[in-house]
C-alpha cells in the first residue's frame, strides 16, 4: 500500500487510482478502481506528483504502520465490549 498526500486532507493509495484527469488550471479529477471520484482543488502536476513519488507527497511508513495497529486495536477492543456486552444481557 502507498498513501500519498494530494492535500491537507486527502490521502489516497494510489494502488487504487484508476485515471487522473485536469478538469480546469488548479483542479483535477481522481477516479478509483472502486468508481469514486475525487476533485480537489489542486493542479494535476502536484497530483501527478504526488502519485509518482515526490518526497514532499509521502505519507511515511512509520505513521502508517502505527495508523495501522491503532486501528486494530480499537477494533479489538470494541469485539472485547462488545462480546461483554452481549454476556450481560
């Protein structure tokens, strides 16, 4: 998986962008292998950027790992309450 930035707060993986297209000087349009359609308002150069690799847009593998375990711990923990919940009842 690679998450790259393409804004403040937009992240995407980019194994998952199926076409980038300008749509205007500064906004450009993301369409997903799901079908989704994102249209930031960002040039399709800093796009374009973003998905090859430009250091400025990567998103480190650090925090995605530590993103990664915090989520599945909230997970855990909400099956853990969850099945006491259900053994109260």
């Amino acid at each position: 998986m690679k998450l790259v930035k393409i804004k403040e707060d937009l992240y995407l993986n980019s194994d998952f962008i199926k076409s980038v297209e300008a749509d205007g000087e500064e906004s450009t349009l993301i369409t997903m292998i799901s079908g989704g359609v994102f249209s930031p308002n960002v040039s399709i150069k800093k796009v374009l950027d973003a998905i090859c690799g430009s250091e400025e847009h990567l998103v480190d593998e650090a925090i995605i790992e530590m993103l990664y375990k915090a989520n599945n711990k909230s997970s855990e923990t909400n099956e853990l309450l969850l099945n006491r919940l259900k053994s109260l009842s």
